[in-house]
C-alpha cells in the first residue's frame, strides 16, 4: 500500500491526485478512527464492476445525523462518481466494534481474514484498542 495515499488500493486505476483530494477531504477529517477495505476488492479478486465495501470506525459520540452522515454520503457519491464503483459502508462506532470482537460476531472474521486498513492504526492494533474501550 502506498503510504501517502493509503486510498490507493481501492482504486488503483484512479488519478493519485483524485484520491489523494478523497483522502484529505473526507477519510482523514477528524472523526474517522479507521477506514478498513472488506471484501472482494480486499482480496484483490473484484472485477472492474465489482462495489466497494468500506468499514469506518467511529467514536461513540459521533452522531450519523449530523456532519459525519453527510459527508459519508458525499464521500460515497464522490467515489463511486470518480471509480465507476458503488461504494457500500459498514458504520460502527468504537463501542460496537469492542463488542463484535468481545462476542466473535461474523463482522470480525472478514476483517481478519482479508481487512485491509486504509486509514487508522493497524488492525491488530485497532482490535487491541477496542478491545480496552
């Protein structure tokens, strides 16, 4: 993964400088404790139609009707405008991630098997601090 613009595994074939704006504008402002890529495109085996799944990790008190929701959505409009590429969010606060973990819900099998952290610690790292939440 390149390490001044982690959005570039989801979209290789996009312009550095369209991500690189992404990634500043939206993934990186402030509420955002992780952004992890799931799924098919994770694993490298997405065609070029195939959608987006992105995990973001939030704090507690960030409320989705608020700022955070808003600029999710533009965020999805804007990628999937740029990339051709539906973008599908999973949303969990730091909470609810602490309690997948603690009870081995089937959301933490995929992000150990093929997460792939975009923005935020690393994901042992992150499970480890959740796990203390």
């Amino acid at each position: 993964m390149d390490a001044t613009n982690p959005l570039r595994s989801i979209a290789p074939t996009v312009d550095a400088d369209v991500l690189h704006t992404l990634d500043r504008d939206h993934v990186l402002a402030g509420a955002v404790l992780a952004a992890v890529l799931l799924g098919s495109r994770a694993r490298g085996e997405a065609g070029s139609d195939g959608d987006l799944d992105l995990l973001l990790v939030r704090d507690d008190g960030v409320d989705l009707d608020g700022p955070w929701g808003e600029q999710v959505h533009h965020l999805g409009e804007e990628v999937e405008a740029l990339t051709g590429n539906a973008v599908q969010f999973v949303q969990v606060t730091r909470s609810q991630l602490s309690t997948a973990a603690r009870e081995g819900q089937p959301l933490l099998a995929g992000l150990r098997a093929d997460g792939r952290v975009l923005v935020g610690p690393g994901l042992r790292m992150l499970l480890t601090e959740v796990g203390r939440a």
